[in-house]
C-alpha cells in the first residue's frame, strides 16, 4: 500500500525558479497530494508500474519523492528519499527501510556510483525555470545528477506526465501568463508546471542513458491537474515510463554510440 506523508518537489535556486521552488514545497507539504495518490485510479495504475520497475531493487535514491509512496517499500531493500524538506518531518512518515534526506534533484549530495537505481516520479514538470527553455536545461540537470549517484549499469526510472506535442507549444506560449497566474490565488497555491512530449522526453534520457523501456501506464478515469481532480477526458496529460540504463564500467562509449 502507498504510504502517505507531506509531499515536496525538489528544486531550488540551481536553475529551478524559486519562487515555484517555494510554492512547491508549501503546496505538497499538505496531505491533499497523498489523499489524491491514495485515491485517484490513475495514481494507483502508476503506483502498480512503479511497483514493477523497482522490485528487487538493492538501493534506490527517490528523488522528489516528499514522503508520499506510490508502490509498496517493501519490494526493495533501502531507499533513500529525497526532497526539500523531508529533514522536517518526523521519523514515524517513513518506513523502516527508507531514510529521509532534504536535497536537490539539481545538485543532489549522494555519493557517485552509491545506488543502483534512481526514481524520479512526477517530478519533471515541476523544475520550472523563468522560461520553458529553462524546464528542459533543469531536466537534464536532474538527469545528469542521478546519471551520476548511479553505479555502472545501473537503472533511471522515469514515470512523468506527458503531453502531446500541439499542447506543449501551447504550453510554451502561456508559460508566462501562467507562471504569473500561480503567483495569485486563482490557482489555490498550486505552482506553474510545464508538462513535456514524450518523445522529447525519451530523447532527453537518452542522451545520457540506455533507453530499455519506454511506454504509457495505462490512464484511470480521473488525474489531477494543478492540484485539482480531472476526468482524465477533459486533459491531453497522461503519464508514462521510461526506464534507462547507465553504461557498464567496461565501456566508455555515450549510449547514443552503442546503439
């Protein structure tokens, strides 16, 4: 079962706009994130993909994860979870095998080679910068960042939420109007996020990892968008998984060259 707690969105003043940062944080430090997880089908139908990517797992760092599980813990020997303000929280929000950590999905402080996997779930959409080119620059900051806590042919496991490419140049347009709008109250504290393709998002892991997997979790009836509940007919939004590969010690060639 998901175990619930406050929820928090990495990112601070390493590229990801701050005032977002701060929203972020205040945002999911309430419990409305994990009762939406623990409820909404679509959020189960991730958590149940999840669950699949992870079992078996030695040591999984969980980046942007804020307390909120959405697979079951015990399918992996530890987990290290990571998000801003996870040292604020008592003990009794965790399971046995995980160990809270505040830290930044942009400069993350774990050791090179210390996991061999490294989740990162819904949390793309939430680096923001001061323009959409920024979101895509923190995206791969993040990804450079667990390419690197990452041991040799160790796993990436992306599960993030994704949009057609015609939306996300509407997106990009209203990206500003909409960064002011989360300022004010008409979005109820929820902050700005700037949803990816998912081709664009396969792309960007590739760039530095062998892409495995790629493909969409099967969408529930109802999602949430900006913290509100959706019927999943009335958003172009879904969410996928993308799983990459680092290269092993033995090879020093880029994943694009041993295509």
């Amino acid at each position: 079962m998901p175990v619930r707690g406050a929820r928090g969105r990495v990112g601070r003043m390493t590229g990801q706009d701050p005032g977002s940062a701060a929203q972020n944080a205040q945002f999911f430090a309430g419990d409305k994130h994990g009762r939406d997880v623990a409820a909404l089908d679509t959020y189960k139908r991730i958590g149940e993909a999840l669950e699949r990517e992870v079992a078996g797992c030695r040591r999984v760092l969980d980046v942007g994860n804020g307390g909120v599980f959405q697979y079951d813990t015990r399918v992996v020997e530890e987990i290290v979870a990571v998000d801003l303000f996870l040292d604020r929280l008592p003990p009794s929000c965790f399971p046995p095998n995980v160990v809270p950590r505040k830290g930044d999905a942009l400069a993350l402080e774990e050791a090179n080679g210390s996991f061999d996997a490294v989740l990162e779930a819904l949390l793309y959409h939430h680096l923001v910068g001061a323009n959409p080119e920024e979101l895509v620059r923190n995206v791969r900051r993040a990804i450079a960042e667990a390419e690197r806590v990452l041991e040799p042919g160790g796993r990436l496991i992306v599960a993030e939420s994704c949009v057609p490419t015609w939306f996300y140049r509407v997106e990009k347009v209203l990206f500003r109007p909409l960064l002011a709008l989360a300022r004010t109250p008409l979005l109820g504290g929820h902050p700005a996020v700037l949803q990816l393709p998912f081709g664009l998002l396969v792309d960007l892991i590739g760039e530095r990892f062998e892409v495995e997997r790629a493909y969409r979790i099967p969408p529930g009836r109802w999602i949430t968008q900006f913290g509100r509940r959706w019927p999943i007919i009335l958003t172009p939004a879904r969410a996928f998984m993308v799983v990459g590969r680092k290269a092993p010690l033995e090879s020093s060639a880029p994943p694009s060259a041993l295509r």
